[in-house]
C-alpha cells in the first residue's frame, strides 16, 4: 500500500512541478522564475524537518498521511482552477514542501518497522525505485498533457494522483499507532512545543557521531551528482546537440539508478554489500569524467546509466543507519535524511551552475564526477565503520495487515545514551 501511494503522489508531483515551471515562465518570460518554481520545494523541507520532524512519530500514520495527500490536492486544484498570481503559487507549493517531511519520516518509519534484515534492505530497494519509475512517468504524462491541455490543466491533473493517494491510505492503510514515546519523556502535557522539540532532538541525532557520519554519506555524493546532472542540458547545447538528447541523457541516470537500486537489493551476503557499498562511489562519479570529451550520445548515455548505477551504494548504509537511530525517533530520522539530501541536490546545481559561468561546463561536470568519486569513498569507508547490529535475516516484526508478529533483534547503545530507549529482546507488534 505504502509502495503504491508514493508512486502515485511522486507521479503528481513531478505533473505538477514541470507544468508550474511551465506555467511560470509562459507568464514571466523568465528562465528564473521558471527555475525557481520547479526547485521551489528544497528549502522548505528543511525548514519543515528542523520544526515539524517530531510530528513523524508523534501522530498516527494513516491520519497524517492522508492529511497531507490531501493537502497537496488541494494545493493543486487551487493553483490550477483558481490560476492564482505566481507568487502565491509559489508560496502555496513552498507550504506544501514545508510538511513533505513528515510523509517521508512517518511511511518510511512504518517500512523499517514490518521490514528487518535482509527484507528490509530488499524492501528499500523497490522503496527507492517506484519514485525513480514513477518521476519518469510523471514527466512524460506532464510533457504530453501540457502539449495537448495546456499547463493549468495539467496541474489540476496532478491533483487526481494526490486524491488517489487518500482513498488507498484511507481504505488500505491500518490505522497503526504513533511510535512509543521515548524513555524518561515528560508527560505530554509538560512537553516541549513542536517546533522546540522537533529543533532540539534533530539536533541530538545529528551529535551523534554514528548517524553523521552515515548522513554526510549519504548526502554528499548524491549532491555532487546532481550538481553535475544540472549541467546536461547546457552540456547538449555546446556539443551541438538537439535540445531533446537533455532529456533523454537524464532519463539513463534515472534508469542506471532503478536497475541498480533492484539488483543491489538482492546480495544478502553482508560481507559482498559491504565491498560493493564501498567502491560503488567511484561507479557514481567517475564516469561523468568522461563527458571531458566530445563523445557520441550513446556513449554518453551509457556512462550516465553507470553513474546512476553507482548511486545504490546508498542501500548498503540502510541497515547501519535503521540501527543507528532509536526507534521512537525513526520518523524525525527518516524525515532529517530526506530533507538533508533535497538540501543538497539544491545546492549541488547551484554551486555547478556558478562555476560554470566561469568555468567549460564540461569540466565543471569532471570535477563534480571526481570529487563524488573520491569523497564518496572517504565518507562511505567512514561509514562502513558503524556497527551493524541487526541480524541479517531477521524476521519481519509484523506483517502488511497490522498481524502481530515476534521479531527478535540485538540491539547496543549508540553513542548518545540520552537517544537510547531500554532494550526488549523480543518485540511483538
């Protein structure tokens, strides 16, 4: 159930992020504003996460979600029957964008919870590649309906996806408690604001060195890749070719992450994750040093499809950074690391994009290639020093229908006690 509303509310995003684009710039006139529109969400989600995070385990799944499914319908039934001016579409989506953390934190929680071990790594493979199928398709839908609707109409389009989302998770979703509250918490009548507690404990996750280390991990690569990917488009134009190859080379770094994200999910060996977690950086980042040169498209497109294919060393962290966060406070974890990589893959094609104006946009995209490649390693190895503590294999602690079932797992302390509930050898959901 939870697979399936992302994909649909992804879908209605990237419908609803392209023809805003779209929209804005027809308006304006201006390359700007247009850019801005479709980025608009990146800020935001980090302002959302450092003062709503808590809400993630706080709330009860199923209420939550729906809540936000159809705050994003509305949104866009506003933007696209009411046609409302472009700074208050502009501020409507950025609001939207403000709460999009907590969607990831709580369905993400809820994933790690039915999922462990080995399951749980397969599982975030698939949870990984419905978004990237799922952009793919919104896209092109979006693309089409512009081209035949007009881009108003398309965004109304985008809110039936959201809409869907609500039914299902309405009809399909149990309706699962909130996560425990953590060990010595004040009652909750005496408990801090949200928006104090949410600042307070992303800040006590993010001084536990376990879990930066495996953040910058994971943030860091991804954003020297996006930086990079900015570029393709500028990139076609000074090699003399059509307008349409951009998209096309952008959708081989988008298929290499798919496959890789599903092959990657089947190595049970710990030991081979592990080896592969670790040089699969360098997949990622070296080859964009080959767009130095003048190739022909297909040979562009295939090292774009290899540095997609780099980018699921992600997946080889999952578990340690699951067994690195306690477990009351997965939805604030799962919320900080999405936000942290938007974050990044905003700044990334800022950065490119300013050096680029100084600099050949080809080597631009070599250094990015090569500096994702060579930290990548660095931060990866780092993190690969984290502890893995739970038990490949284990069995899932309850099943997709709310069933209660026992899960044993070894759990230690991480390196802040004060974020350590006590340990249950076994628990029954």
């Amino acid at each position: 159930m939870l697979f399936l509303t992302r994909s649909l509310a992804v879908t209605g995003d990237s419908v609803r992020a392209l023809a805003l684009a779209v929209s804005v710039f027809a308006i304006t006139g201006s390359p700007l504003w247009s850019a801005v529109a479709y980025s608009i969400t990146f800020v935001p989600q980090m302002l959302g996460s450092s003062l709503l995070g808590t809400l993630a385990d706080r709330l009860r799944p199923r209420p939550l979600l729906t809540t936000l499914f159809a705050i994003d319908a509305s949104v866009g039934l506003v933007i696209g029957l009411g046609r409302p001016p472009v700074a208050v579409s502009l501020i409507l989506v950025a609001m939207v964008a403000l709460v999009t953390p907590l969607y990831q934190g709580a369905s993400s929680r809820l994933v790690a919870e039915v999922l462990a071990g080995d399951d749980y790594v397969k599982g975030r493979a698939l949870w990984c590649s419905a978004p990237l199928a799922a952009q793919l398709v919104g896209n092109a839908l979006a693309g089409f309906s512009v081209a035949a609707f007009g881009a108003e109409t398309t965004i109304v389009l985008s809110a039936a996806f959201h809409l869907s989302s609500v039914l299902m998770i309405r009809i399909g979703l149990p309706d699962l408690p909130a996560a425990p509250a953590p060990a010595g918490a004040p009652p909750s009548g005496r408990r801090l604001s949200t928006f104090a507690d949410s600042w307070r404990q992303n800040f006590q996750l993010l001084g536990t060195s376990s879990v930066l280390t495996l953040l910058l991990a994971k943030w860091i690569p991804p954003g020297l890749v996006t930086g990079a990917e900015a570029l393709i488009v500028p990139y076609t134009a000074e090699n003399g070719h059509p307008a349409s190859v951009a998209g096309v080379l952008l959708a081989c770094l988008a298929v290499g992450m798919m496959v890789s994200n599903l092959a990657f999910g089947k190595v049970t060996d710990v030991t081979l994750r592990d080896r592969l977690t670790l040089w699969l950086p360098l997949v990622a980042g070296l080859p964009l040093v080959a767009l130095l040169f003048d190739l022909p498209v297909a040979v562009i497109g295939a090292f774009l499809v290899l540095s997609g294919i780099g980018l699921a060393y992600d997946l080889g962290l999952e578990l340690r950074f699951v067994d690195s966060v306690p477990e009351d406070k997965r939805g604030l974890a799962f919320g900080l690391r999405s936000t942290g990589l938007m974050t990044v893959q905003g700044i990334g094609p800022a950065v490119s994009g300013a050096v680029a104006l100084a600099v050949p946009v080809a080597t631009v995209i070599a250094l990015s290639g090569g500096v994702a490649a060579v930290l990548g390693v660095v931060l990866v190895g780092r993190a690969l020093a984290v502890p893995l503590k739970q038990v490949a294999g284990a069995p899932c602690s309850c099943s997709g229908t709310g069933n209660a079932r026992p899960a044993t797992r070894v759990r230690t302390e991480t390196d802040d006690p004060s974020l350590v509930r006590t340990p249950r050898p076994t628990e029954t959901r």
